[in-house]
C-alpha cells in the first residue's frame, strides 16, 4: 500500500465497493482560506469518498465533481445490507467504466454543501451557531480550490480527469482553467461556461419559494428541519427543468394519481405528474438544507468562466487538458448549443477537444439515467487518457 | 341602431375605441347553472366589453377569449386619458386587423376571473361571504357555457369567429366542438386540445408558491390583499415559461441590475433578469386575485376537449367551422407540435384546417407582442369567412 493509504477508503471486493465517507479539515484560523470575495472562511471541512487505488506514480487519480444535490458518496455501499448505493454507482466500480481496478477515484461534497463539508448549517467559530445566511456567497471557483486543498493533501498534484454534470461540468470546466497544467482530460456534461439568465430566473423563483416558507425564518432555523415545503416545492420546480415535455408525456400523460373517477374535478385531484413532483420533493426535504440550497443556486447564478480573465473565449484558450463535452439532446436547461459554442471556441484555438451528444428524452438529467449511452463514452475517454500516459 | 343597443358600448370615434364594461346577471336561483362537475353555481354575472356595431343580420360577431391573466378590456380605453389601453388594442379597433368598422367584437372575463365575472371572490349567496376555495371547481367549457349565455342575452345565435390564444385558445376549441352549428370560424392560438403534463406540472408548482404564502389563510383573506408574494413568485414562473431562453439572452444576458460591482458576491445581488420577474411578479399582484389564478390554472389542468367526447381526434371531428391553428416557433409551453398534431388530425378528417406558424424569439407570449406577423394572419382569415358570407 501506498504512503496515504489511511487517507484512503479502497475497494475491498472485486465484485462491490463497500465505502466510507472520510473528513478533512483545514484553513484554520488564522490561516481561513480567502473567498473570490475577499471573504475569509475557516476552519474548512471537507467530506470526501474515494475509489480504488492510487498508483505508485499518483497518477491515476480522477476527480467527480458532484451536481447541486449530489454529494461525496458517488459510488459504493457503506455496508453489505446498504440497499442504496452511491448516485453514479453505475459508472463507477470495479469493471465499470470508470474501473476502480485501474483508476483512483476521488469523490467530494462541494463547499456550502450539506452532506459534511462546511456550509450554512456548520458552526460558525466566531459565534459558536450555525452560520445560517451569514455564510459567506462562495462561487463555483471557490468550491473547485477547496478540491485543489483536498488533493494537496491526498499529495495529489496531478489529475488524469475530471468529469461531472450540470453543476459538476462548471466545476470541472473552472478546472480546466484554474490548473490547465495540471490534468490531463476534462469531461464536462450538460453544462455551459457562464449561467443563462433563463437558468437564473429558475434558480431566483427556487430561493423566492423556499424564503417565502416562514419555517425559513430568514435561515436561521438549525437544528429543526427548517422550510419543508418550501425546498419541497423549489424541488418540485427543479425536477421539471430536469426533464422533458415529452417524457412527462410518455411516462404520466394525463392519467390521475388515484382512480376515483369523481375526484377530476376536485381542486385537490392530482395528476400522476404531481404525485411524481410531490414525491421527489418530500424526498429532497430529508436529505438536504435549504440554506445549502439557496447557496448553491447563486453560486451557479455567479458562475461565469470568463469573468475575470477576458471573457468566455479567452478563458477557454486556457485550457491545456484534452476536452470532451458531453450534452443531451432534449436538455433544454443546458441545451446543447451551449457545449457546442464552447466547442466551436476551442476548435478555433487548435485545442484537443470534441463533443458528442447522447439521444435521450430525459432531458438534463439523462446523465445519471442513460448509463448505456454514457458508459462507453465515459470509458473510452478515460481510457485513452490513460493510454497517452502508458497507464 | 339594433333592438339591443343599451347593451352594447360600440365604439363613437372612428380612430380611437371610448369603451366601458358592462354587466350581465343569469344562472339566478334556483336556476343555477349546473356545471360540468355537477355542482350548482348561481347567480353569475360577466363582465364583458364590446367593440364595433352588431349588424342587422347580427352576422358579424366575433368573440375574443382571454388568456389565465388577461380580462375583457380586450380594447380601447375607459375615457381620452387612459394611458392602458386594453390588452390587444393592437388588433382590435377601427381600420385593425379586428376591423369594429366592420365587425362586433365582444370580450367577456371568464367565469372564474376577478374582474367582474363570478369567481372566488365574489359572494356566495347561501354565506352571505366571498367563496374563497369553497368556489366549485370549473372548467373551460363552462367558461364557454358561460360565454353563450352572455351570446344568448345579446341575442347573437352565431359567431362569424371565435379567436384567442392560450388559455383563450382552449376556450376557441371547446367553442368549435361544443357550438359546432354556430360558429363559421375559429382561431385558436399557442394552445393545445389538452393540457400536458408539463403543463400540468407548472401549474402544481404555482399553485403550491401561493398556497405556501401565510397570507393565503386557506383562500381567505378577502378584503386583504392575499397572498401578494406568493403570487408574484407565481407570476414570476409563469412569465419564464411564456418567454424563451434565447429571448432572456438577447434582451439581459447576464448584466446586474444594480452597477455596485462589489453586488456581485452578495446573496441579495440581483441580475437583470430577476428584477424583470421581480417587476412582473409585482405588476400582476395589484391586479389580480390569488385565489382565482388557483381555479384558472386548474381549469387549464382538467381541460380535455377530448373528454367524454372519445378522445382527442374524434372531438375534433366535431368541428364545422372552418379552422386556422396559429403555433410560435419558440413556444416551449404550448409546442408548435401540438397545434400540427391537430391540424393533421382534422386533415384526415377532411376538416377545412390551416396551420400557421409565428417566427419569434418572443416564446409563448409572441400572440401578445408580434403584432407584425399576427396582424396579416387575423385580418386575411377574417376577412375570408366575411365575404364567404357575403359580408
């Protein structure tokens, strides 16, 4: 084993991962880690899985970089009876098409988030309460550095890839810019250089819904479950942008929830699509923070790879890493010309790039659904990647 | 002037439309109107407006239906200083595309609205109380019933034309199938034969932000204002669905509406976009009754013109009048695909059928804005069904 084995949660099996989610803490005062703001923010911990083995070299290493409610828990089971697995289990695992046989993964809960790394509901240690909505705004380049402060301390200087969707693809694409010396590939999915202001509109009518439930109480409402419908009701709103016109058609159409045929014109009936909404949402609520949540959403409202450095294209020719986008085709809250602009911008700089589209009514989340289309995708660039170094 | 003249306000200048609304009061007890879903609602008054003189045939009325937020001042103004005219005052006046130099257009508030027809606001007679959500829930053929009696008082037994779009558009087509005898030629605009379960799902979403709203109180909370934000917020998703990303792009990209640049890391910064929501939201709520968006949207849910009727197809085979769907390109509400489902349908059915298709980056809300395109298409189609008349 190597030197940072105890840092490590390995594959023990062949056949399952079983996982653990590991903790890392740093920027202790007075050495709090310096906001894109200028805000200070420390101590800084940070919830992390990972998969398979680092190599002799350290240089197999990839980093998945999580959605808005993704978490670290990427991949694997926490114990044999565990009946739900990591959220991309599918891509990741031994034989999968990110192998943990061959590859090191690196899985972390982005900063502000809820699942164990610091964000509105951690102690502030100025006050000894929970930040709340005195959380500092923090920015999708902020998280990205608070990855770069986990792998210093995995002694990680070099990624072979890094790769997510939606709010991962910003992060993976600030990485590309950040360090363009140190990764090899980046595959960003579902995703764009700059938030749209259809994407911000959506995000403004979420954080409006959820601060209109008075069990928000301006976000201070730690320990109890805080605005239950109000994160519900944002979810519910998500989940549509999410998908499509037409897999609502195909897969709930018109067909009522329940079947007393005198309930059509009650202002109650439900619809089979609301029950699905309803159930996504009650299903959020007990899983996540809506002070992370509010956070999160303007830190993609915020995000823009160009701001700072010239612009989109100037920030794309920053980019030394091996580039594959990635869109859907019926994603119409990260349409595809988005990743074709930003292709069309890199081609033009004589980068390593390439975009390949999956066909797909699922809309923008056919990336954690259509695993037959994004399996060999996923594998191939990896796997050529890995090639080019003679892992 | 015709028998019933002191019913109509027409217009007296031959360049400016001087309108006024007025009243009219069935369905009195004990004959109630028996809606769809089987409850009795009565009295019921509607609020309507006309525009132009009925002829003596009484052959050239032609009735606009209204959209979930718009009213029966379709036209003109109240008084020489009114700076609002009404809302398709575009179209409709001496020498436009809705000529009331030639034709008698009538505008009702649908049964349900808050502008003087009978809705959740209005008092219950057996309370002596406003109903709030005790409302019965109705549908938009009772819109149309409702629409007929207001026919049958101005002793109007025929339509030349039946136009609206949206919500107005589902009222044309319950018109074109239920009143197939009556009607020369209908128009429906940005609208389809049923509510999809997109549609379905948005409306959950809204419905669920007012409701959330404390000042809801369960619908009441007559004479306050209600549930001001929660119905801006409403308002503010429904304004994204009616316009388009590319429009959002064009028109504020990602510019801050406030220049402090130190507002860009702050949670309460706001871009461009969110203030034009915000200021939309804010609009529609001094305006507009709470509680009748909630039955309106759920009419808009249980509309089927193919219920009870066979389905979709053999309703539509119902229709005599000759037919002109009018889709936008960019309408992601109501999909063009919808409007050429129905065009085929009727084809088949050897239905005299036209479809046209708006260019716009307007998105759904183009029939409100892209007079330019509509103007020819309204004028041409009307002018057709005059003179196959002999008008």
């Amino acid at each position: 084993m190597n030197q940072g084995a105890s840092r490590f949660s390995t594959a023990r099996s062949a056949r399952e991962l079983i996982t653990k989610t590991q903790h890392f803490t740093f920027a202790n005062s007075p050495e709090e880690m310096v906001l894109e703001s200028g805000h200070r923010l420390g101590p800084i911990t940070v919830a992390y899985e990972t998969y398979g083995a680092l190599n002799k070299d350290r240089s197999n290493a990839i980093l998945i970089a999580h959605a808005l409610t993704g978490d670290q828990h990427g991949a694997g089971k926490y114990d044999e009876s565990d009946k739900h697995p990591g959220w991309w289990d599918d891509m990741i695992g031994p034989g999968k098409p990110l192998d943990t046989n061959h590859f090191f993964i690196i899985c972390s809960n982005v900063l502000g988030g809820c699942r164990g790394t610091t964000g509105p509901a951690s102690i502030n240690p100025l006050t000894g309460q929970p930040y709340g909505m005195s959380f500092p705004v923090f920015t999708v380049r902020d998280m990205v550095r608070v990855q770069k402060a986990l792998l210093d301390y995995l002694a990680i200087e070099r990624l072979l890839c890094v790769i997510g969707g939606s709010m991962g693809g910003m992060q993976v694409l600030e990485w590309a810019v950040t360090y363009p010396d140190q990764i090899d590939g980046v595959l960003p999915i579902a995703t764009s250089g700059r938030m749209t202001a259809m994407g911000i509109a959506f995000n403004e009518v979420m954080r409006q819904t959820i601060m209109l439930d008075p069990a928000w109480n301006q976000g201070n409402y730690y320990p109890g479950a805080g605005p239950a419908q109000g994160l519900s009701i944002a979810r519910m709103l998500g989940m549509i942008t999410y998908r499509s016109d037409e897999l609502f058609g195909l897969r709930f159409g018109r067909r009522m929830a329940r079947s007393r045929p005198d309930d059509y014109y009650r202002y109650d009936n439900r619809f089979e699509i609301e029950s699905y909404l309803h159930y996504q949402g009650e299903k959020l609520v007990k899983r996540f923070d809506a002070n992370s949540y509010l956070y999160l959403c303007k830190a993609m409202d915020i995000y823009d790879i160009g701001r700072g450095r010239g612009g989109l294209a100037k920030a794309l020719g920053r980019i030394k890493a091996k580039t594959l986008f990635v869109g859907i085709d019926s994603d119409w809250l990260y349409p595809p010309s988005y990743m074709v602009e930003m292709t069309k911008i890199m081609e033009k700089k004589q980068k390593a790039v390439e975009y390949k589209e999956l066909k797909s009514h699922h809309g923008h989340d056919a990336f954690l659904i259509e695993f037959d289309q994004m399996s060999p995708i996923i594998k191939d660039f990896v796997q050529s990647l890995a090639e080019a170094k003679g892992l």
